[in-house]
C-alpha cells in the first residue's frame, strides 16, 4: 500500500508562485509514474502535469510554461513549482503514483490552492 501525501497548498495572489510535494513510500517511487491532477468546484477532475519513470514530463495546455514538474527519487518526493497563478488554477491539487505493471494506482487527500486578489 502506498499513500502519497501532498503539501504546500494555500492562498495566493494572481502573478505569484507556489510549489507542491508530494511524498509517496515504498521501494517502488522510482519505478512509478507520478501526476498532478486538479479538482476545481464544479468541474471535472483533470491532469495537470506528469513525470515518467525516465523523466519524461507532459503538462495540459493551459499550464504549460509557468507549471513545472520534477522528482527526486532519493527522497521519494515529486514536485510542482507553479509560477504566475491564475485564479482559474485554484483548486484541490492531488498526487497520483502509477505502477500499471503492479497494477498500483494510489491517490493523496489532496492540498488546495486558492489563487485570489
């Protein structure tokens, strides 16, 4: 069993900046592919940003360019650096850790972003 925990989340201004964690166990971080996805009020769950266990990464269109994802497998955490919030980003941000040849689909609780003036 493996329960990603996400943090970082709060309340920001539209222009500024905020970066996620998300910590996942188990001996298998490196070998999984890791997601943020975005809950917003209303609207349905959607992907935001992806790391592959090679480093590969893909972003939705609507924030690629100021939304970056990484990971460091040493500490079994991945990231997401958000720069230049829009308040149509605000939503609950949850991590996603993806071992399909495991069949291993775990999801954190979620942490919310606000982005509001």
């Amino acid at each position: 069993q493996v329960q990603p925990v996400e943090s970082g989340g709060g309340l920001v201004q539209p222009g500024e900046s905020l970066t996620l964690s998300c910590v996942a166990s188990g001996r298998l971080f490196s070998t999984a592919a890791m997601g943020w996805y975005r809950q917003a009020p209303g609207k349905e769950r959607e992907k935001v940003a992806s790391i592959n266990a090679l480093n590969g990464t893909d972003y939705a269109d609507n924030v690629r360019g100021r939304f970056t994802i990484s990971r460091d497998n040493a500490k079994n955490t991945v990231f997401l650096q958000m720069n230049n919030l829009k308040p149509e980003d605000t939503g609950v941000y949850l991590c996603n850790f993806l071992v399909p040849l495991f069949r291993m689909n775990y999801w954190g609780q979620g942490t919310q972003v606000t982005v509001s003036s």
